[in-house]
C-alpha cells in the first residue's frame, strides 16, 4: 500500500502535523529500519491571490527541517507527473507541495513512462552573468526577470531546486562558479527560509567565486491580508528580482 493523502491545502495539513512531523517523519528511525513509512502528502503550498492570513503560508521550509521527510515542489506539469511518480515509488514520506496558481497551466507531458529523480535540480535557463534560483511558482518570476535582464543585455542562469529536501548543492554552486553572483527567489518569510540555507551553502562551498554577496528575495516578514494591495505588495515580483539583479551586479 502507498497511500497518497491529498490536503485541499497545506494550511489545512496543519492540523496533521503530529501525525506527518512525529509519526510519518519518525517511524523508520524508531523500529531501527523495521518499519517503512511511504507515503505521499500532496496539496498546494504558498499565497493563491487574495486568500488573507490563514490561507497563504508557504510550508517547504517548515517540512525541509524535520529530518526523515523528503520535501517536492514543482512548478510545471512535466516536472510534477516525472516527480510524483518517483515520490510514490520512494520509500520515505514526500511532502509534495505545488501551487493553486499553476493548477490551469498547460505544458508538454509525454504519455510514455518517465520518472525524475528526487534530488535533483534544474537549469531552466542557461546564462553566464549571474545565477537566479527558485522553485514552485516563483520560478514564474524568476524566467520572467531573465527575460527582462536579457532586454538589457545580461545574461541570467535560472535553475529549478523542485526538490528541497534533499537539496542539490552541487547544481546551484556549480552555477554559482560560472556566473559569480546569486539571487534567491523564495515565496517563504526570510526568517529560517530555503533562501537562508542556500545563501549558506553558497557561502561554504564557492565563497571564493562570489563577486558580490547573496541577495535574497522572499516575501513580507508579515501574515497576508486580504487586501489585492497586500499581495501585490507581499510577493516577490519581476520588478523586485531585476533591482535585485542589478544590484548584486553593479554594487
């Protein structure tokens, strides 16, 4: 059996976080390997519009930090089908977090047999000035200030992390080598956020490439009103990414 428990939102799945942090999370650790526990906790993560306080928390950060979870967060149809299937195939517990926003996108998805692995990141764009890094639908904002940075004549390598926990270090500081700049594009609140863990792992593993330092752009340090103003005003935006951008490139 490899149950697939679907949240309408992963603000609701907080009422299950006893059953997902200290039983799920914990199971193999605790019967010394005896006990498997895979399964597969689906449901949309982060703000979908005017949705206000209770409705638009990002959770990946909260679930990267319980080890024993591993934590997905896809931002197009063929990454979440190639992922999906590797979550239900796994043997841990997968939070799988995808976004209200994308659920009408449309993409290219084969109907042959095909699995991406847990673990492992994407270049989305290929550049040579400066890294930009993100995932779920904040990769959205991430391809679209590559574009506008492009209009300018700068070039921005784009990487996808879908999956979060485990994180792909390598990719991200392989990049990190080529460009010697990085931006963070993360829809948690900066406090304890991936943004944080990845502006570490930069700064341990190509400290000496950087030509400036990590920028971070998350959202307000704030609960989400109602308000359109508010949410306009909360999230990460194209326009917030390219001044950042600049920036760490003109400093």
């Amino acid at each position: 059996l490899r149950p697939i428990i679907e949240f309408m939102t992963w603000n609701f799945a907080v009422l299950a976080f006893d059953q997902i942090v200290n039983h799920a999370a914990k199971i193999l650790h605790m019967t010394a390997g005896g006990i498997k526990c895979p399964i597969v906790f689906r449901g949309p993560s982060g703000s979908a519009g005017q949705l206000a306080q209770q409705h638009s928390q990002t959770f990946e950060s909260w679930m990267a930090n319980v080890p024993g979870l591993k934590v997905i967060s896809t931002s197009d149809p063929y990454d979440s089908k190639g992922l999906m299937k590797s979550a239900i195939r796994d043997d841990n517990p997968i939070c799988f977090m995808e976004s209200e926003s994308c659920y009408s996108d449309i993409g290219v998805v084969p109907e042959e047999e095909y699995l991406i692995p847990i673990g492992l990141a994407a270049v989305k764009r290929e550049g040579t000035d400066i890294t930009i890094v993100s995932y779920n639908k904040m990769m959205k904002v991430a391809m679209s200030a590559a574009e506008e940075l492009a209009k300018e004549g700068i070039s921005a390598e784009v990487i996808d992390l879908r999956t979060i926990r485990p994180l792909d270090h390598q990719t991200i500081v392989n990049s990190v080598k080529k460009t010697n700049r990085l931006v963070v594009i993360d829809e948690s609140w900066p406090f304890a956020s991936i943004s944080s863990e990845i502006a570490y792992v930069v700064q341990k593993y190509a400290f000496d490439y950087l030509d400036a330092p990590v920028y971070r752009c998350n959202s307000a340090d704030t609960s989400l009103g109602y308000s359109s103003v508010y949410v306009e005003e909360f999230l990460p935006n194209t326009e917030r990414v390219v001044k950042a951008c600049k920036a760490v490139l003109y400093r």
